[in-house]
C-alpha cells in the first residue's frame, strides 16, 4: 500500500499508538475549565526555580518524568524525543531535557511544534527506526512575555484580540506498544502568509495555514468534514475560529458544528481575562494530552484531526516590518480497541 | 501579475480581518484615562500643598512632589500593582512622570536575572531609552526655535 496521499499527506501502513499523555500545567492553567484534567497544576510559576527560563524547563522535565512513570517504560527504551519551546534556540528544551540522556531532536515550529514533534515521531516509529518516541512541547507565560513583549511588570493595555500564553507542557509517547488510540497519519503544513503584520492578533495570522492544511488533508485523502468527528485547532482563539471558519466556508466546506479550539477550551474567556483565548506552543500539548486523548480513549470522539498552528515570527521580523505567516501540521487520531 | 494578485488578496483579507476583530471602544478609555490620569494629578497637587505648608520653597516643592511620585510609582511596580492600573486606566497612567518611573523599573526587575551589566545595565532603558532619547532631541529643537524667536525681537 502506498503510504504516502497526495501532495502533503501520509498513512501509515502500520499506524503508531499513543501509549500515554502527560500534562503539566501552571496556576492559571489549573483553575481554567480543564483544570481537574491536568496530571499536575503547579502553583508556584516559577516551579522552585529562579528564573522563568528554568521554570520553562523544569516543566518540560517533570512532564517526561510524569510520563515516564504513567506509562511505566524506563528512559533506556525511549529511542528518540523530539521537543521545543518557543525560547530563542530552544533553551527551556537544551536545559529541561539534558538529563534524560535520550536523543534528541529539537524541534521549532512556533505554537505547532507539538503538530510537528508528533507527526516525526509517528513516521520514526512507523518506518521502524523507533519501537517508542516522546514528543513533547512547552511554553510559559512568563518566559514568552519576555522575549516577545514586555517585561511583566510594566503596564501596558493588551487588545482585544491578543491571547495569553499558556504556561505548560504536553508529552506523548508513541510507539507500537497497543492502547486506544492510533496516529493514521498526518498532513504536513506549509507556509501561509495572508500578509497580517498584527502580532497581537495572531488568530488572524494563522487561521490561513489551518485552512490550507485542513482542506489539503480533505482533498489528500478524498473525505470531507463528516469525516472527522472533531477537528481541533491548536491555537487560533475567538477570532480565529471565526476566520477558519469562514475561511473554509468559502472553499464549501462547513466545520463550524464540529470544530473547535485549544485555546478556546483551556481558559475560562469570561472570568479568566485572556481575551482571544490561550496561545503557546503549550496549549495545545495539554489540551491532547489532559482532553483530547481522554474523549478519544473514552469513545465521545472516534476520529479527530488535531491541527496545532504556529505564528512564525520574532521580535527582530516584526520591528523590521515583515508580516506574519503561519503554519499548521495535522495529525489524525483515531480511536481502536 | 501574481504580485498584483497577492496584494489585493491580501488587503481584502486585512479589511475583513479588521472587520472581525474586537476592540477596546475609544470614548470608554478616553474617559477612564482621564478618571486615572486626574487622579494621578491630584495625588500631586496633595504632595506639592503639602510641602509648601511644610516651608519649603516654590521650587523645591515641585521637584520633591516628582519625587514622590516616581517614588510611589516605583513602590507599586515592585508589588505588581501599577500594570493594573494601567490595564484599566490606559493612557492615563502612561503619560504622567509615574508612568516613565514604570517603564524604567519593570525591565530592571525582569532582567535582574540576566546580571548588573548586561542584564539591567543594558537593558533599564529598553522601554524608557526611546522616550529619553527623543524627548531630549525635541527639546534641543524647541531649544533652538525659542532662541531664534529671543534673536529676531
């Protein structure tokens, strides 16, 4: 059987399982609607250490400890982790990971890293090179308003449409050990610029590349959205999931009763003051590995495409007047017995 | 030709993006920033009397009230205080004197980490560095047209 569909897709021949999730979570994170869902919720946000950098990183390692034990599988037997942050040259990912003494694969996708770690880890696994992987993702808030905004005691009026960075970290370990559920494949995104130069509206920057990776799974594999029984988004927000939404109207499809959005379930929008919603390379690693695979393992949702997005941007891109592209990376879970 | 294309797609796709997303509505910041920045103000005025009921001089008065609020501004940095009043009263609590004590003291205190040189030492006036940097370069012009205009009387 060829594995390979159409211009962006795969499946795999002998689809990987995802043996176990693990999520670490912050304060904020803890109290949002998913709350009880998280393996741990730390109150201290800076996890006991001293900068936010290290906090970064500590979440990143108490994840893979915390996944390790779930899963009862010793670090020996992990072939290969693939991981990022959003830190320049992936510091929270070198320091947090380090210890383990397992291959590494350092991964920058923006906010859809954990899409990207994902689908490289269930081709590794699927091509044989691997019997069991971690991908893993994190982001803190604290950390992420330091490199991209301002430092968090200065004052300052966040918009309407800004989102506010999850502090957490998702870790998943694929392999060929069965549980119930499987990677069936996975459509690679690419990059999309609808030429948005607002960084503080990053739902509109990259609900473009959700659409074009969703319509390019639909037409690679020939089905549509009753295909799917949810799609997720990685981190679009409010206003980004009416652009998706919109956005896919437009090419005939209508996902609007099946889709939504990491960053919508994770924060409490009303009380939580988070604006557009959640954002970070974080939210959508927690909101698999605490939500997601929970109703997929629980049968609600049989077939679900998660498609994390990312807003591919720095500090230096911006200030020297360049737009704001995006990119997404889908990946089809499936529920087995 | 597909450069054509492209920009006019994406105008179109910035006008919608504009038209489907929120914002702050203009008159109710316009008045909380007044509420906030006349209440700075009047926090002032209460130094400045009471120092001059205390003696002091026209002159001294005025630079201590400065003082003292640069000092209160500082004190409700470091507790975390002033970014809320900023969230709520925007512009009001950025363009008082408080507002530039608190652009110099939140990237000292984010960047204590990164050491004395080159973490604060670089980076106190990342904010502030602009407003300094201008703001003494259109003085120096203002400076300049009022000795033209002392010249030509």
């Amino acid at each position: 059987m060829e594995q390979s569909k159409g211009q962006q897709s795969i499946l795999f021949k002998e689809p990987p399982y995802v043996i176990e999730g693990a999520s670490v979570v912050g304060d904020k994170e803890g109290k949002g609607p998913l709350g009880e869902m998280f393996d741990h919720v730390s109150e201290d946000p800076m996890f006991g250490m001293n900068t936010w950098e290290e906090a970064e990183s500590c979440l990143q390692k108490e994840a893979v400890e915390i996944l390790l034990s779930k899963s009862r599988v010793s670090k020996v037997d992990v072939k290969y982790m693939f991981a990022g942050d959003l830190l320049g040259q992936l510091i929270a990912t070198s320091f947090g990971l380090m210890k383990f003494d397992i291959p590494l694969f350092g991964l920058y996708g923006a906010c859809s890293t954990m899409g990207e770690a994902m689908s490289l880890g269930a081709m590794t696994v699927n091509a044989g090179y691997a019997k069991q992987v971690i991908a893993l993702a994190s982001s803190h808030f604290a950390s992420a308003e330091k490199q991209f905004r301002f430092p968090l005691e200065y004052g300052s009026q966040r918009p309407l449409s800004a989102s506010w960075t999850v502090t957490g970290c998702g870790a998943v370990l694929i392999g060929k050990t069965k549980s119930n559920i499987r990677i069936m494949g996975i459509t690679t995104g690419k990059i999309v610029d609808f030429g948005v130069k607002d960084s503080m509206n990053m739902g509109a920057c990259m609900a473009p590349a959700a659409s074009s990776v969703i319509y390019q799974n639909f037409m690679d594999l020939g089905v549509d959205e009753s295909y799917y029984d949810m799609i997720i988004t990685g981190d679009l927000g409010y206003i980004g999931r009416t652009i998706l939404i919109d956005l896919l109207k437009e090419k005939g499809y209508d996902i609007s009763n099946k889709y939504t959005d990491c960053g919508i379930e994770i924060f409490d929008q009303n009380s939580q003051d988070t604006h557009a919603g959640g954002s970070g390379c974080g939210c959508s690693a927690v909101t698999l590995c605490a939500y997601i695979l929970n109703n997929i393992k629980k049968k609600k949702w049989k077939r679900v495409l998660f498609v994390p997005t990312g807003a591919l941007l720095s500090t230096v891109s911006y200030n020297e007047g360049k737009s704001v592209p995006g990119i997404a990376h889908a990946v089809i879970l499936e529920h087995c017995n | 030709m597909a450069d054509v294309l492209k920009e006019r797609h994406d105008k179109e796709y910035n006008k919608y993006v504009s038209d489907v997303t929120p914002k702050h509505s203009c008159l109710l910041n316009c008045i909380k920033a007044f509420i906030t920045g006349g209440t700075i103000c009047m926090i002032g005025q209460i130094f400045m009397t009471l120092f001059l009921n205390a003696g002091m001089s026209n002159d001294k008065s005025a630079s201590f009230t400065t003082l003292s609020l640069i000092l209160l501004s500082v004190l409700l940095t470091g507790l975390n205080i002033y970014p809320l009043i900023t969230k709520w009263g925007g512009a009001g609590s950025l363009v008082p004197i408080t507002g530039f004590a608190n652009s110099v003291v939140a990237p000292a205190i984010e960047y204590k980490k990164e050491g004395q040189v080159f973490g604060i030492g670089c980076k106190i006036f990342t904010i502030a560095g602009p407003v300094i940097l201008y703001g003494i370069l259109s003085s120096w012009v203002a400076g300049i047209i009022y000795y033209i205009i002392l010249k030509m009387r």
